[in-house]
C-alpha cells in the first residue's frame, strides 16, 4: 500500500511530515492545566433521556425528550467546509527542501521503485506567503504511487531541480517556472515553455496582473494599418 511506502520514508527521513489520511479523525485537544469544566446539573429531561436510552420506552410522567442532533431519523450537523481540517486521498509526505534530493534519489532507488515522475506543479499561497511545490511518484510494477510536497517562499521560490533523478521532471519544471516563477536550480535549460519569452509575469500566480507582451502590441499596430490601407475602417 502506497500509505505503507510514505511510513518507510518517513522511517528513513526522520524530518518528512505525512499529509492527513482522510480516515483520521481530528479532535481538540485539552489545554494543559485549564480547569476541568462541572458537570451541568441533571434535569427531568435528562431523566426522561436516561429512561428512554435505558429502556427505549419514554418514563410515564415525563415528556418525551427532543430529538437530538445525530439521533436516528436526524442526520448529524456537518462542519463547515472552510472549518474541514485537510485530508489527502493520495498518500504522500512534506519533505524539507533541504531534503529534497536525498529523498527522491531513496524513492527512486531498488528499495521503493518509484521510477516513473509524471508530473511537477505547484500551488501557489499567497495568504501563507509560500509555493508548494509538488510531485508525483509512480511504481508500474507494484501500482503505489505517492505524492511530495516542498515548501518554499514566495518572495524567493528557489529548490534543487530532479532532473538528475527523473529525466521526465525537465519540461514539468520549466511550465512551473514558466507560469509560477520557481526556479530549479541546476536545470539544464530552464526557460519559459508555454509563454513567448518577453512575456511579463507569471500567469498561474494569484496576484498575476496581465500586460500585452511587445510582440502582441506591434501585430494589433500592424493589423490596425493593414485594416485601414484596405478601406474596411475599425471593425466593430
């Protein structure tokens, strides 16, 4: 199981962190040394509840208590997406960018066999002032496939390029530096991919603000002349 790969990793890299299983449950934990809150004081209803969880039969003289949140017949109140705590259907692990390359040559190598790099990209965090940077691992022969992921900051977003690991992760770095702005260093030919190389700025930031490249202003100038050398006026 590809859950079973990331525990292995973590046992070697005693720094790498797992991302959340979806299965985990999240609960809040006491603050140490806060005093233990008083059992609130029992009441006819509360009675009247014991009687029925007890018996399944209401206590006669006592109103039958309301339907709780969760009871049957009710479904139970669902927190919030925005309040969710993260969880993560792909296995994979945080892993320091000072890591980085230890870690992949390990997952690269006869002990995992994850060969197969068939995407970098990256997500963008301006909230936390941080890119992650992301990868996906795969293993043809066994199936697992896992996921890392690398934080650096936003203001100077700079990491060791794997190429040198997976000859795959070359194009996938250079459309990262093309729309994010990463730079992988030691890459051996990083340059935009998908935008004309004048392009300003990096489109797939979040604060990206778009400005015509110079190339894009002087065929609109050109296409402008040629329109009115033709006689066909502004077109509306």
């Amino acid at each position: 199981m590809s859950w079973e790969l990331a525990e292995r990793l973590r046992a070697r890299f005693s720094d790498v962190q797992l991302f959340p299983r979806p299965e985990e449950e999240h609960h809040e934990e006491p603050v140490q040394g806060a005093p233990a809150q008083p059992e609130p004081p029992s009441s006819a209803a509360d009675s009247a509840t014991e009687g029925v969880a007890q018996t399944g039969q209401p206590v006669p003289g006592q109103p039958a208590p309301a339907q709780q949140p969760g009871a049957p017949g009710r479904p139970a109140p669902r927190r919030p997406a925005h309040e969710a705590a993260p969880s993560f259907l792909t296995p994979g692990v945080f892993v320091p960018k000072e890591q980085l390359l230890d870690v992949c040559r390990a997952l690269a190598g006869a002990d995992f066999g994850l060969h197969y790099l068939s995407f970098v990209s990256a997500i963008d965090r301006p909230d936390a002032g941080e890119f992650e940077i992301l990868y996906h691992v795969y293993s043809f022969a066994s199936k697992d496939d896992l996921a890392l992921k690398v934080r650096v900051p936003r203001d100077a977003p700079a990491l060791p390029s794997v190429t040198g690991i997976w000859d795959g992760a070359n194009w996938h770095e250079r459309e990262a530096y093309d729309l994010f702005g990463i730079v992988f260093e030691g890459h051996p030919n990083l340059r935009r991919i998908m935008m004309t190389d004048d392009w300003v700025g990096h489109p797939l930031r979040k604060d990206y603000v778009y400005e015509d490249p110079p190339w894009l202003v002087e065929a609109a100038r050109q296409r402008q002349k040629d329109i009115e050398g033709l006689g066909l006026g502004e077109r509306a």
